[in-house]
C-alpha cells in the first residue's frame, strides 16, 4: 500500500487561544504579524519616551555601521524598504542633521556628531531592554530556530511568487 506524500496540514481560523497541539493548522501571517505590531509598538512606545523614532534609530546605526561613511543616497537606499514610504528616510535624515546628531562633508557623506553618537548609544541600550523582553523565556536556540523557519518560509514564497 502506498503511502500519501502530501502532508499538509489544512488551514484553520486564526485563533489567539489554540491550544498547542491545533497550533501547526494556524495561519502564520496572523502570527507573525502579531508578533510584528507587538515588538514595533512597544520599541516604539519606549523610543518615543526619549524623543526617538525608530526610523532615526535605523539612520544613525546605518551611518555609524560601516567602514566608509555612507552618502544620503545609500542610507536611503538601504533603508527605504524598511520605511513606512519612499520619502520617510529623507526626512529623518534632515530631521537628525537639522537635530545636530548628522552632519554632512564636503563629500556630501553622513557622519554621526558627538550628540549623535551619544543618542545612538542610548537608543541602542533602550532596543537591548525591549529586546530581552521580547526574548523571555526563549533560548537562542529556540530563536536561532523560529528565524530559521520564518527566512525559508519567505523563501518558500517568493520562489513560488517568481514561478507563477
């Protein structure tokens, strides 16, 4: 007798109180979008507490992160994906040159000023506490795993998005 290859399980409602044994019929854009809205409103809850949004945090880690300081157009290259629309980076990099935490060389690069630098570091430390809620409970092997899945399940999709 043969066996059946298609394992797959059907799709149930989204249910905030499943039990864990119906969890695999769930539908992981309600979850991880749960988890997305979540994590985003309580960084940005607790950034707003010191007058940063999370878009200013992205700016000043991107100028700060790599070797060669970066121009407006690759900042807002890099980061415009992540942005809430295509002008947002923009703004924020006026805002933070405007706030004294960017300036600009001669060769039109970003360049983080003391203040911003400082700012950084403070926002950085803000985003470790929030993180280390968010990650109660949860072994990095647990975390390293939950990643692991949610990448190849984007994966999974974009191939199929490519394919038909």
């Amino acid at each position: 007798m043969n066996r059946p290859t298609d394992t797959r399980t059907d799709q149930a409602p989204a249910d905030p109180g499943v039990t864990d044994d119906l969890l695999a019929a769930q539908p992981i854009g309600y979850w991880s979008g749960l988890v997305h809205t979540a994590v985003t409103e309580r960084l940005r809850d607790a950034m707003a507490g010191i007058d940063v949004t999370q878009p200013q945090y992205w700016v000043v880690n991107c100028v700060h992160g790599g070797p060669d300081a970066p121009s407006r157009e690759e900042v807002v290259s890099r980061l415009t994906p992540l942005a809430d629309g295509p002008h947002e980076i923009t703004r924020v990099v006026d805002q933070l040159t405007h706030r004294g935490w960017l300036r600009i060389d001669a060769g039109q690069r970003l360049h983080l000023t003391d203040a911003g630098e400082a700012a950084r570091v403070r926002v950085r430390a803000l985003a470790t506490e929030v993180r280390a809620v968010v990650h109660e409970g949860i072994s990095d092997a647990e975390y390293v795993a939950a990643l692991k899945v949610l990448r190849r399940m984007a994966a999974n999709v974009e191939g199929a998005s490519a394919q038909g």
